[in-house]
C-alpha cells in the first residue's frame, strides 16, 4: 500500500534526536524524501544512512537554524537534491531554565531565535516552493507551553506562546496559495530535551513520576507519538484545517487538577 506522503519532500528542522528523527523516520516510511535539518552531524547522518538502509529517502545537513545564510542553503541544497518543498516541519527548540531576572538580551536572543525566527527564515525560503504545488503544508511545533505558563522557563514560554501566533498567521495568510500551517502542541515526552528539564530538578526520577500522575492516560509520550499527530497535519487526512493547533499531552491540559490515585 502506498505510503500517505508517497512523492513528497519533506523539510525536518531538529531532525537528528527526539521528535525530529520520530517525524523523519515516520515520514520515510510514508514514502517522503526527507531533508533532516540540524547540528549534530553524525547522529544526524547516521539517522539518515539507517533511514536508506530500510528502503527510505533521507539525507542530513548541517545547519544551526539561528543562521538565516544556513538555513537559506539548506533549502537550496533540499530542491536541488529532490527537486521541490512540499511539507516544512519547523520542530527544532530549545528550553533554557532559570528566572528572567538572570537573562542576558543574547540568552533571550538565543531561544526566540532557535524557537521562533528560524521558522519564519524556513518559510521565507521555502515558500517560492511551497506555493508551486497544489497543497502544501507547514507544521510548527509548539508546546503545551504556548497555552500555559511553566515555571522557570520564561522565555521559552514566551517563544511557544509566539509560535501557535505565527502558525495562525501563515495559516491565514498563504491559505490562497494552498499552504495549510497548524501548530501541533505536545505535552510530556520523552526525549532529550524533556531529560535535560528533569535533569534541573534534585531527584529527576521522583520529579518525573510526579509529573506523571499528572497525566490522565497514565503515560508519557515518545516521539512517535507527536510524529503521528504531525503527519495528521502534513496529508490531505487534515484537509480543510488550517490556522489551528492540535495539543497531544494525554489529557494533561484537559482538567484544572488530576489525583491519579483516584483513577487506578
Ligand atoms: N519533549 C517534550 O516534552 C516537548 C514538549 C513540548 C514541546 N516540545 C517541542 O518539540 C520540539 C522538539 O523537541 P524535543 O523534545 O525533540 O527536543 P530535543 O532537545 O530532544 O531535540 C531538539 C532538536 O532541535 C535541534 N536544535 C536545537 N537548537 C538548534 C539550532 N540552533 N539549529 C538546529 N537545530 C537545533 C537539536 O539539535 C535537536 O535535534 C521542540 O520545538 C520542543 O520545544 C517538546
């Protein structure tokens, strides 16, 4: 059976660790040729080389995504492998933890910039792309973080708040051109990033349950879990949704309390 993105270029930022290789690994299997954006060269390559391995299309590019001359070329680089951009997958974030008041203006620049500019140079370049083809799609990654405030990550809050704003605002903007763009909001999982949020707390395993038993499904998510809600976005299976946001955090967001004891 055909895959759901058979002939499709997909363009994955933050690619090689954690929901970004969840989506690119996904997104091969559906039949797309996958770009895989970031930093970390051999992880990333190694992601791309076992993508091919198992019959799929990928290759890795390096590209620290606050550099507007990197991502432009890794655009190029991307059409002039496989020809075209038909999905933009704006997943590459950062979480910094500490107060405000200890914030530098080049910590805030930092985040905003990794978080929240980088996707709107990936459009910038990619949309002379995006607007030759019938339907095309961009999928931001925000956070339950661009609905509520958490402690201690202030400007990362900020920067998840702005995303769901600018998804919206592609969403609206370019719906004449056919670009769809949707904001998909994942609550806990389990990545890198996540360990590196409990890795600040005293005792990360306790901190970890504890948040748990805040979650009504009783689970965390892992990254293909999220690639699944962000493939929803990228096919024509989302047809006719736009300027929207999709959160995925097993109940987390849904109920002002949760006493999981009450529920075993
Ligand atoms: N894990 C969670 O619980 C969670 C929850 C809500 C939202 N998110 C969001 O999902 C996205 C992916 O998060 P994750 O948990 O997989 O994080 P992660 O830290 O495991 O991976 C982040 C990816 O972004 C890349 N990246 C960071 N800075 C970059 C830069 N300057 N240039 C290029 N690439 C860069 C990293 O190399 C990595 O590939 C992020 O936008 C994050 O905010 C994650």
């Amino acid at each position: 059976m055909a895959g759901k993105l058979e002939g499709k270029v997909a363009w994955v930022s933050g690619a090689n660790k954690g929901i970004g290789e969840g989506i690119s690994r996904l997104y091969a299997k559906e039949g797309a040729k996958v770009a895989m954006i970031g930093r970390t060269v051999p992880e990333g390559e190694k992601i791309a080389q076992e993508i091919e391995e198992l019959g799929g299309q990928a290759f890795f590019y390096k590209c620290d995504v606050r550099s507007e001359r990197e991502i432009k070329a890794s655009i190029e680089e991307t059409v002039r492998r496989y020809g075209t951009i038909d999905i933009l997958i704006n997943n590459a974030g950062i979480v910094d933890i500490k107060p405000l008041h200890e914030y530098t203006i080049e910590d805030w620049d930092y985040v905003m910039d990794v978080n929240v500019r980088s996707m709107f140079l990936s459009f910038k370049y990619a949309f002379p792309y995006l607007s030759t083809h019938e339907h095309s799609y961009v999928v931001n990654l925000g956070s339950i973080s661009s609905f509520v405030g958490q402690d201690t990550t202030p400007v990362y809050t900020t920067s998840k708040g702005a995303v769901l704003n600018l998804s919206k605002s592609i969403g609206l903007d370019y719906a004449r051109y056919g670009i769809r763009c949707n904001c998909v909001c994942p609550g806990i999982t389990e990545t890198p990033m996540l360990m590196k949020h409990l890795n600040a707390e005293n005792d990360p395993d306790a901190h970890y349950k504890k948040r748990l038993t805040r979650v009504p499904i009783n689970k965390q998510l892992y990254p293909e879990d999220v690639a699944k809600t962000c493939l929803f976005f990228s096919c024509e299976d989302s047809s006719g949704v736009t300027a929207t946001s999709l959160i995925i955090d097993g109940g987390y967001l849904g109920c002002a309390e949760w006493d999981a004891s009450k529920h075993e």
